[in-house]
C-alpha cells in the first residue's frame, strides 16, 4: 500500500480512483463496512482504492483545545487500512487554512484536480467543507457536474448503538474495554516505549514495563485490564494497571504492564498493549501484603482470560 502525505505527494500520471474520505479514528467496524465497500468498487472498475484521512484532528484545528482521544495512531491506522485492502493511504494535513474550503473547492481541488475521483464512497453522515456545509446529496450534485460517482453506505451497529468513534471513546473512558472491543471488531490497542518507573513491582515480585503514550492516546479508566503485550520479539497474556498507584500514595498516573512467564529487559522498545477485560477498578490497599495477593489473583485471572 502507497502511503502519501497530501494528495501532492500523488506520483505523476496518476490516473482515475475509487476513493473514501473520512478521519477513520478507531478504523471501527462502521468504517470496515466503507472501506470495504471502497475497495470492492475498485476492483470492480480496475481502480485504485484511495482512502483520504486527516491529520491532525479537524476539531483540534477548528476548535482547540478539544482535540479527542485518539484510538489508533496515524501508522496503526495505516497498517489497518492495508489489512483491509486499501491501494494508498493518503493523510491530508488538516490546516486552518484548508478547513476554510467550502465543499465545491474542496472537491475540485481535492478529488478533482488531483486525485481524479471515478468515484466516492462516503457514510451516509458524510460532512464535508467549511463549517460542514457539504452532505452527501451535495456530494452526489458536485459529482454529476465534475464526473465522478457517489455511494453513500449506511451507518452500521448494534440493536441499540450505532458504531461510531465517539461512542468507542466513550467506552473506553468507562473502563469497559470489551464493549469497545465489540464495535472496533478487536482489542483497543495502546501504544508506547517502554521507560523506567520505580521498580517497585519488581520488589513485589511482578515486575511491570511501564509504558510512555503518544499525546491524546485514548486510555481506559482507571483499574486492572486482562490483555496482550506486543513487542517486537515478544508476545505475552499482560496484567495490565492503570492509575496513580493509591496504595503507594503515587500521584503519576501511569500505565505499566506485568508480563506473564517473561524476565526480559525492555527498555527503550515501541510495544503495543490490547485490552482484552476489565478486572477490577482501581484500589488503595492497607498492606502490601494484602496488595500483592490482590495482584497474583489478576495474574490468574489475565491467564484465564486470554490464554484461552
């Protein structure tokens, strides 16, 4: 798959495409059901699939200060994109400038003029242009005077919920890892570089890698999740906390991970973290004793959850 930065980036004599815009945080299984209609439309003209994103978030630069969590970094997105059969993964630098595009500049500058748009593929809450002026029937008018196609997909979901990015967000600040897990269509993923904390665990006997996130990283609340650490040579069911350390009386919240059947050194590595279950929130205990009881039975429960 061709990674661009700004549809510039597009290599000369770059043809007609299929393409699908959208900013695809979470790549969630709303967004699977887009893409893959994107590209099945591809292969079926001979095209390629194009799948337009954004960078950094439109409401950071429209609205800052409320940039959202973010649920998958620009290169976990593209690695998911690939998976899904994507041709090129193109990041548009969302600027303050471009967000003043109304919705016909931003197609004929955008799909038009450079991307040479067969076709579009959009949800059908597609907004798009200044203040999003810009909805699928006005996509569909611009389409028919510029020469492309559009197909506007329904929003997919549950019997009660609609899958939606914000609605993952959510979850995830809740805790419940495996509910956001359901609409992502696999485990929320963090990732990070393993950095020194107080080695604490070490002295309790569940030494942790301690995880440094990239801003804005979308963390789950407080507490004690069942997952999977990813390393680049090492995969391992992980007891996983989340919080302040209260019975130590800490006050950096911190996100560390205890291995399972692992002594290794990772410092310095970019690893990866799935939440596969919530254990238990986040408790002061008044002995270390009782603390590192507590401990060894998340061990046994991660154990049981994930090595199954």
């Amino acid at each position: 798959m061709q990674r661009w930065r700004g549809v510039r980036d597009a290599p000369g004599g770059w043809g007609r495409c299929v393409v699908t815009i959208g900013v695809f945080d979470g790549v969630h299984r709303g967004h699977q059901v887009i893409i893959a209609r994107t590209v099945e439309r591809a292969l079926a003209t001979g095209l390629p699939a194009v799948v337009l994103t954004f960078d950094p978030h439109p409401a950071e630069v429209v609205r800052p200060g409320t940039h959202p969590s973010v649920l998958t970094s620009q290169r976990r997105k593209a690695e998911l994109l690939d998976g899904l059969g994507a041709d090129v993964a193109c990041v548009l630098p969302f600027t303050l400038e471009f967000s003043r595009l109304g919705p016909a500049e931003f197609v004929h500058e955008v799909l038009v003029e450079h991307l040479h748009a067969a076709a579009v593929v959009v949800g059908e809450n597609f907004r798009f242009g200044h203040k999003a002026a810009g909805d699928v029937p006005l996509l569909r008018e611009l389409g028919a005077r510029f020469g492309f196609a559009t197909e506007g997909v329904a929003i997919i979901g549950s019997d009660d919920t609609t899958y939606s990015s914000t609605f993952i967000r959510s979850c995830i600040d809740a805790g419940e890892v495996a509910a956001a897990g359901a609409a992502l269509g696999r485990d929320h993923r963090l990732e990070g570089v393993v950095v020194r904390g107080d080695r604490r665990g070490r002295k309790l006997g569940f030494p942790t890698a301690n995880l440094e996130l990239a801003a804005h990283a979308a963390v789950p609340a407080d507490g004690v999740y069942a997952g999977r650490f990813l390393g680049p040579e090492v995969t391992r069911p992980a007891a996983i906390s989340i919080g302040t350390n209260p019975t130590f009386e800490g006050r950096e919240r911190r996100v560390e991970a205890y291995l399972l059947d692992y002594d290794g050194d990772l410092y310095g590595e970019r690893v990866a973290l799935d939440f596969v279950a919530r254990l238990r929130g986040m408790e002061r205990f008044d002995t270390v004793e009782a603390l590192t009881a507590q401990i060894a039975g998340d061990v046994a429960e991660t154990r049981r959850l994930v090595s199954s």
